[in-house]
C-alpha cells in the first residue's frame, strides 16, 4: 500500500489510475484555470509568527461547530460523481469522516443515497444540494435530509451555469455521455479502473435523484434529468428563505465571496457560510476565498460561523485560515484524489495527515490550542511587523 507525505501526492497518485477523462474531471478549473494558480498563492499572501518559550507539549486541535464536537478543524467539501473514481467512493469518505471524527457534507450529485450515508456516520455527514427548477423537489430533498436524521444542511449557490470547463469539452465529457472510440482508448491504459466500472456495470448512479425519474431509470436518464433540473437560474434569495422555513436544524450557505451577499444570509438567520469559489471551477476570474475573507469576517463579525474552502492543502492553510476568523476548512479535490488512488486507505490518509501537519504548525508557532489561534500570529505581504 503506497503511503503519500502529503496531500500532494495523491494527485500524482490518482493520475497514474484515472483515465484522463475521469482524472481531469476533478483536477481542472473553468477557462484558462488561473483560478487554480490564485487559490493556492494567495495562502502565500500571509505567514506565521511563531511564539517561542511556550508550553507546548500538548496540542489540541478539537473544534466545537453547530453544537458538535470534531477531532479536528477539517472536513470534506461536496464532490459529485466519485463513485466514477472509485467503487463506492462515498461510503469510503463517509467512513473517513466517522473514523476521524470530522464533517462530511455529502454531495447531493453524489453516487450515495443520503440516507444511506446517514447510517454509516450519522454524527459527521452534512448534507449539500443545489436548489432545482422544481420546488417540490427542492422540498423533498429537505425532507429527506431531515428525515434522514442529518445535522447541517448547506445550499451550494455559486453555480447558477454551467461553467466552461474546457478540459471536460476536449475529452468528450459531456451530457449526453458517449463512450467514444477515443475515450474507450484511454481508458484501456488504466486496466485496473476499467475493470473496476465494468463490474460495477458503468456510469455509477446518481442516487439522490433516483426517486424524481420514472422507474427503471438508467445511470445516464438520471443523470439527464439532474441536467434538466440544475443549474437553476432562478434560484434567488425568496428559495433560500423557503429552505430556511422547512429546515430547523443549523443551516449553511456555500459559494459566497462578496461582503454584502453575507449580511444577507445573516438576515435570513442562516448559521453558517463557507467562503468559496467553488475550487476555482465556476468562474475562473473570481477572486480565491481567503483574499474575499477578512471583508467578510469584517461585514458579519460573530452573527455567523465562517469557513473557508478552496485551494486549502497543508495543514498551515487552515492554521492561517483560523488567523483569520476561519473556524473549519474544507477540501475536495484531495479527498478525490486519495480515494480514487488508494480507497478506504488513501482517505484515512487524508485526516493522519493534516492532523500530523496541523499539530506540527501549532507547536512550532507556540499555540497549543486551535481556538486560540488569532491575528496577533499573522503577518501580511507588506505589513510591517
């Protein structure tokens, strides 16, 4: 079993068993993909002042979110279609998340029904949908959600379009999806995945929406249908209040990056934003979340909890993160990656790791508790110390 040093080498990892198809659909960003270049520099906008002559023999790093104690200040952002990657990828993150007692927001475009997510770690999946064109269904995936026992529910609102990724357009990766001569080609250079969808009898299901095609569905008219019912342009500020009504547990936006549009989600009473750009997939010019989050932090101050995803991947990005006002990261793309290299394994190995690097930054700075992490260890690009 091959063991990665960082988060890094997962990627390098999952390109030697993806098929370019299947490996560019999690690594690619929108347009030229500068976006993925400024999620990633802009951590390097800031550095950490250590601390010395501290007592740090013992590190804590437990973070208390909606009511709920985690092991660690990390969880796993929604992915869709990872059971393309890996055979009940899904499950394998749900079970990550469990063991390292950390948050799981599960995709509604996920290959796993939410339900059965729920069983496998009822205490550590949250659960991600995109409001439709169909308000009964919108309602439905609520319900279900509830009814399912899960804690967090969170709206993703930074797609309202389909974005313009290119590497999918080259590659043949599109709706309607047609194995091609030349997909079928590349796909034979990686005999262990092709293996792996061919049992599993192809293009993995989309679960979640299952229930809203007429019976007997394939993988294919499923995933048409969720075509036809996202993005939807339409969904403004009055679907997010309707949402907030039927849900009364704690709910969360995802894609904010503009000071204003948060006030908003403080007045609607939602608990919680993740700052994103979406990993830098929407739209390419947009800034990365961590410039976008001290505005943010600044316009809603303690009415919401905050966290920060995209372009997190080393254990000082969430300590810089936490500098800031940040109390939970998030991460996909590294998750993907290691399931689909390693699978149960390589997504326990996620969590060792950044809980390794996270201890390792705290004890070298001199703060041996996560929440008490603050500016004071923060020096900007250009600031004076």
């Amino acid at each position: 079993m091959a063991t990665a040093i960082n988060l890094h080498d997962f990627r390098a990892m999952a390109q030697r068993r993806l098929p370019k198809i299947a490996f560019d659909f999690i690594d690619g960003g929108a347009d030229d993909e500068t976006g993925l270049v400024r999620n990633r520099n802009a951590f390097q906008d800031y550095q950490l002042v250590p601390r010395y002559l501290a007592d740090v023999t013992k590190i804590n790093q437990t973070t208390t979110l909606f009511g709920r104690e985690y092991a660690s200040p990390i969880g796993i952002s929604p992915t869709g279609m990872a059971g393309l990657f890996r055979t009940g990828a899904d499950a394998m993150l749900a079970a990550a998340a469990k063991k390292a007692n950390v948050p799981f927001l599960l995709s509604s475009a996920s290959n796993f029904r939410l339900e059965d997510a729920a069983k496998i770690a009822p205490d550590n999946v949250w659960f991600q949908m995109y409001a439709t064109s169909d308000e009964r269904i919108n309602h439905d995936l609520v319900a279900r959600a509830k009814n399912a026992g899960l804690g967090v529910l969170a709206i993703t609102v930074d797609v309202p379009v389909n974005s313009n990724r290119e590497r999918n357009k080259r590659n043949g990766f599109t709706r309607p999806f047609r194995m091609t001569p030349s997909i079928m080609l590349d796909a034979m250079t990686k005999p262990g995945w092709v293996l792996e969808y061919l049992k599993a009898g192809g293009m993995p299901m989309m679960s979640n929406w299952q229930p809203y095609a007429p019976d007997g569905a394939s993988a294919d008219e499923v995933a048409d249908l969720y075509g036809t019912l996202t993005p939807a342009p339409m969904t403004n500020w009055d679907t997010v209040s309707r949402i907030r009504d039927q849900w009364s547990g704690p709910l969360i936006i995802k894609g904010l990056l503009h000071a204003e549009d948060a006030l908003k989600a403080a007045e609607l009473g939602l608990n919680g934003i993740v700052v994103s750009n979406h990993g830098a997939r929407q739209l390419d010019v947009a800034p990365s979340s961590i410039t976008m989050f001290p505005a943010i932090r600044h316009a809603v101050g303690d009415k919401m909890t905050l966290m920060l995803d995209s372009g997190v991947r080393r254990g000082s990005d969430i300590v810089i993160a936490k500098c800031l006002g940040a109390q939970f990261c998030f991460f996909g793309r590294p998750t993907l990656y290691a399931v689909a290299a390693l699978g149960q394994e390589g997504a326990d190995q996620v969590f060792a790791i950044l809980r390794r690097e996270i201890n390792a930054v705290l004890t070298q700075i001199g703060c041996k508790n996560f929440d008490d992490l603050n500016e004071r260890f923060l020096l900007r690009a250009g600031q004076q110390p």
